[in-house]
C-alpha cells in the first residue's frame, strides 16, 4: 500500500510538472507582431466638389489633420470644381504641402474639372491623376468687387499674376512637374484636357475610376515634397470617405445663394413683425437670427450691391402701397424690384451661380403680401378707439338712475351695466333719461342729455 501511494503520488507530480512546461511554452513562444500580420492600407477620401470656400477649405484641412492621426497610408482628394478664393485655396495647398501622410489629387468622376484655383490644389499633390473626359487650368486671377469682375490698373494686374503664377512654381518645381507649363493656365488662361496635361507631364497618371487609381499606385515610390522617397503599399485598400461633419455641413448650407436671400429676406420680415407688433418675441426672435446668419454668408460670398440696394427699395415700396392708395401699382413694382435684386444680389464670375428664378418669385410676392397687409392693419389701428380703459366709455350711451342736478353737480348713470357719478356743466337731467358720456375724469362722468329723436 505504502508503494502504490508513492506511486500515485509520483504520477500527480509528473503530470504537474508537464502542465507547468506546457504553459510555460507558450508564454515564451513569441506572440505575432502586428508587422508580421499584413495590415490593409487605409485610404482617407475627401471630396472638393463646388466653389472652393473656407467652409470647405475648413472640411479638407481638418480631413487632412484626422488622417494623420488615423495613421493613414494615403489621402484620395476628388477634384470637381470650377476654382474659387484665392485664401481658401491657399489653405488647402499648405495642408497638403505640410501632410505627412502622402496626398493624391484626382480630377474625377468623368465630365469633371479642376479649373482655377482647382488647378493649383491638384498641381500640389504627391500624385496628380485625372479621369478621362476631365480638364484643369485656366487660372488666371480675377478682381472680383460687389460680385462682379472688374478691370484693374495694368501694374497691379501684372503683379497679381506675376505673384500667382511664382507661387505655382514654388511646388510644381518641387514635385518634378512642368513649371513652364503650368505657368500658362496663369498668365495665359490655358486649359488642358486630360491627354495633354499627361502628355506635357503635369499629371502623373489617367485613371478610369479610384479603385484603378490605387491598383496603379500600389508599390508605386513617389518623391514628397521634403524629398524623402516613400513606396507606396496600396493593396486590397479600404477606403475610408470623411464626410462634412454637422457644423461644416450647416454653415455650407448657409452659404448657398438661394438659403441666403431667404435668410436675409426672413430676417427682415420678423424684425418688422416685431416692431410692428411689440411683445410678439418670437418674430424679432427669429428675425435676428436670421440676419446674423445672413451676414454670415454676406461675408463669405461675393454680393453684389447693386441687388441689395434693389431689395431694400422693394421694401420700401411695399410700405408705403400699404400707406398710399396707388391700386396697387407701388406693391408691383416692389415685387418686381425684389426679384430683380435677387438675380443680381449673388454672381460669381466664376460659376454664374445665383439665387434661382423660382427662390425669387417664391419669396418675394409672399413676402410683398405679408408687409402690405400688416402696414394696413398697422395704419387703420391708429384711428381705432380704444377698446379698454376709460376712454372706452367716451361716446358711450347710459341711462340715469339719480338725477343729474347742473347746480348741484352730481348724479348717477348705469354705463354698461355699471354704475357711475355723474354730472352736467349745462342742464338738469331727469332720473330715466338717456345719455351720452362726454369725458372721463377720475370716477366722475360729464355727460349730457340724449335729444328725442324728431318725429
């Protein structure tokens, strides 16, 4: 017994001792590093699709920014624009210059361009590509005052473009693209179909869509702009799209031509709802709102003054329709004064976008109603009596239930089923006649005696 028990207790500690060597192999196996596993490469997607504004300029800086901190391996910037400011723009460039994550340019889908200040985002990039069926250039600067382009003097025109057309060159030299001709969409407003900007090697490459973008970059070495060669690993890439955010979306929104005329327009009406009605709130309210919002705007877009001047005359025209018998011949030409004001108010040069014809006719005649109906309410009040208060009873009919005495001066009447004091400058006035009051002073009536109607 005393042998089988050592045995047993033999077996207990061999196997002990195998499952103590078991776990510490594994523990010492090394675990699998995350450069052993193959990662797949991670493509931030941004899109510049419109004017290039600082609400979008914003968007693509702060992409750019959260790529770097996702540790991205490429940023995809699709090109779609036909230019627009000339800081915004410059933004974008410097965020693309200072990215440590390499940035690719694609003019695209197909029918696309990158026109303007489009040119000079996609010349910036580690890797310009375009769609076929695409074009950039025309980059000549333009002078825009009140929404319109304007000539200027021929010194400061050639400074402007001499400018341009040295700040082009500062990067396309560094990127190993063709200065000489990139310097022609600036000082000779040339455009390049996609063919020839890959021809005359201001593009890197054509591609038909993005995924064929990625598989031609896959493995590709490219120069960044501080001259380090990177090689690109794109395989099976998952590409991420970073969409406008709430605040970026709203204020893009606000910016939009036919959302500020309607802003401006709905400022204007609450305000004057709110001075025309005092202690309503909510108008005035909204009414402010609206008109900080639309200033908002007025700064970011190009406005032009002669259409604001045109709205503020439709304004005036409608008050005084409503103050002026004309048959209506002031009210039209405010409604039309209005309309013309927002075709005019915004015009780029660049996209001829502005309020629609349909926004203008939708607010304008509403709006035209609205004014002249509440101005008329607001005049015919003024000759209103007053419903409440003593001067209600002014003019006011009552029977006599103490004779009113001249000499004595006293008397009572029922007005409205109340009683009152009353007395009489000029006549005694029986108990039972009928009266008509004259003035209010304190709690005392003057008033006088009702003649018979003649038979």
């Amino acid at each position: 017994m005393p042998f089988q028990s050592l045995r047993r207790s033999l077996w207990t500690v061999c196997a002990l001792a195998a499952m103590s060597l078991a776990f510490a192999a594994r523990a010492a196996a090394p675990s699998p590093s995350p450069a052993d596993t193959p990662a797949r490469a991670t493509v931030v997607e941004l899109r510049i699709d419109g004017e290039i504004e600082p609400i979008l300029a914003e968007y693509i800086v702060n992409g750019i920014a959260a790529a770097e901190r996702d540790h991205a391996h490429l940023i995809l910037i699709t090109l779609n624009t036909p230019g627009g400011l000339d800081s915004s723009m410059r933004s974008i460039v410097q965020a693309i210059l200072r990215s440590p994550v390499p940035v690719a340019a694609y003019v695209s889908p197909t029918g696309s361009r990158a026109a303007s200040a489009g040119f000079f985002v996609l010349l910036s990039a580690d890797i310009a590509a375009m769609s076929p069926g695409t074009d950039t250039g025309a980059a000549s600067p333009i002078m825009i005052i009140g929404g319109q382009p304007v000539q200027i003097d021929e010194t400061l025109h050639k400074k402007i473009v001499n400018e341009a057309t040295a700040y082009l060159r500062s990067y396309v030299s560094q990127r190993g693209r063709n200065t000489d001709l990139a310097a022609t969409a600036v000082t000779d407003a040339k455009a390049f179909s996609q063919q020839e900007a890959l021809d005359g090697k201001l593009i890197d490459l054509a591609a038909s869509s993005p995924e064929d973008l990625l598989a031609k970059l896959d493995g590709r070495s490219i120069t960044r702009f501080d001259g380090t060669v990177v090689r690109l690993a794109l395989a099976n890439p998952a590409i991420v799209s970073r969409e406008m955010n709430a605040r970026e979306r709203f204020l893009s929104r606000v910016v939009q031509p036919d959302a500020f005329f309607i802003l401006l327009i709905a400022g204007a009406l609450g305000l004057y709802i709110e001075f025309t009605h005092p202690g309503m709130f909510a108008p005035g309210v909204i009414g402010g709102i609206a008109l900080v919002l639309a200033l908002f705007a007025m700064h970011m877009l190009p406005v032009n003054f002669a259409g604001l001047l045109l709205i503020v005359l439709s304004m005036a025209l409608f008050v005084l329709e409503a103050k002026f018998p004309t048959h209506g011949v002031l009210g039209v030409g405010g409604v039309i004064a209005m309309i013309l004001g927002a075709l005019m108010l915004i015009r780029s040069p660049l996209t001829g976008g502005g309020v629609s014809l349909w926004t203008a006719l939708g607010v304008a005649v509403p709006f035209a109603a609205i004014v002249v109906i509440l101005m008329r309410l607001v005049l015919r009040s003024r000759t209103w009596k007053p419903s409440t208060g003593k001067e209600e009873l002014i003019g006011k009919e009552g029977e006599v239930t103490e004779a009113v005495e001249a000499a004595a001066g006293t008397g009572m009447v029922r007005v409205h089923g109340e009683l009152w004091r009353a007395a009489s400058a000029r006549e005694n006035i029986p108990r039972g006649a009928r009266v008509r009051v004259k003035s209010v002073e304190g709690l005392l009536l003057e008033v006088e005696a009702m003649k018979p109607p003649q038979s």
